[in-house]
C-alpha cells in the first residue's frame, strides 16, 4: 500500500496555487512558503522518510492536495540521486543547488509531467509563485537529501540511497 501525506487535511487552511498547497517548511531558503514549525515534521521530511516505500510502486491515488506536493517530491528526488550517484559530499551539494535553480516546468507547460494531477495556475503571479515555491522546496530537498545520503561517509553515496535512483515512480520522471 502506497503512503500519502499527512498534509492531505483541507481544513487546516493552507494557501492554494491551484490545488498545489504552499506548505509550511523548516528553511531559511527565501520563498512563498511560511514558516514550519522546527521540531515538527514538514513535507521535505515526510518525502525523504516515505521516499523508499513509495518509490515501489507505480499507481498513487492522490487523497488530497498533499499528495500533489509529495508525487512532485517524490519525482525530484529519483532526478537527484541519478545526478549526485558518482559523487562526493561536497560536489553533491553544488550540483543539488545547480539542479534547483535551473529553468524547470511548472503546471501548464508541455514538458510538466504532472499535467494531469495538478492544475494549472489561473494568473501570471500564481504561476510565478508556484515556480517560486519549487525553486524553495527543491532547494531545501537538495541539503537534507545530501545530509542523509551521505551521513555515513562524506566521500561516497549511501548505495542504500542510491539503489533507488534507477525505479521510476509513475512511471514519470522531471
């Protein structure tokens, strides 16, 4: 059984951009994103915990709009560890920071592989704000991820992080 985020819950009011919820992060990465709380759990956090499990699986049923944000997660941290495989510590965290601040797609182009579990923005400054809170949630994926899949040797990547970088989930890739 798939995993789905805990973020799911519409009543806890978080801001719409389409139906991508702008969560709460624990970052100091400048962004549309409020702050989280720092002892508590965010949706980088619960990405990166449920990475392993959900990576298996080709069907996710989305259960609410933190599944969007989880699927999107999920899809870029398969692209990071593809990148950071052959290398060290140091090299993985410029190469994260390069991969984060690259012109991506966002829900309404053609090349956005989501197109039909995320809706498309309705005004140029949504649109805006969701490459935004992207660009911040790639960010901050991009250090926590190279914290974890190199904190047992800083010279290589964990090939328990690694294995995975192959499986495509949804069959989809950024």
């Amino acid at each position: 059984m798939v995993y789905h985020s805990q973020f799911n819950d519409e009543s806890a009011g978080y801001r719409l951009v389409g139906n991508v919820p702008i969560l709460p992060l624990k970052t100091n990465h400048k962004g549309p994103a409020p702050k989280g709380d720092a002892n508590g759990v965010d949706i980088i956090d619960e990405a990166l915990d449920l990475f392993k499990a959900n990576i298996l699986f080709r069907n996710f049923e989305v259960q609410g709009n933190g599944d969007r944000v989880l699927i999107y997660l999920t899809l870029y941290i398969t692209k990071c560890l593809l990148k950071i495989a052959p290398m060290n510590k140091t090299d993985a965290d410029k190469a994260l920071f390069l991969i984060a601040q690259e012109q991506f797609s966002i829900p309404g182009e053609s090349a956005f592989p989501l197109g039909g579990l995320v809706t498309v923005p309705n005004t140029r400054d949504a649109a805006d704000t969701l490459r935004q809170y992207f660009t911040q949630l790639r960010l901050e994926l991009g250090v926590r991820l190279v914290q974890r899949v190199y904190a047992v040797d800083p010279s290589k990547a964990n090939k328990w992080w690694i294995c995975f970088s192959k499986r495509k989930f949804l069959n989809k890739a950024l």
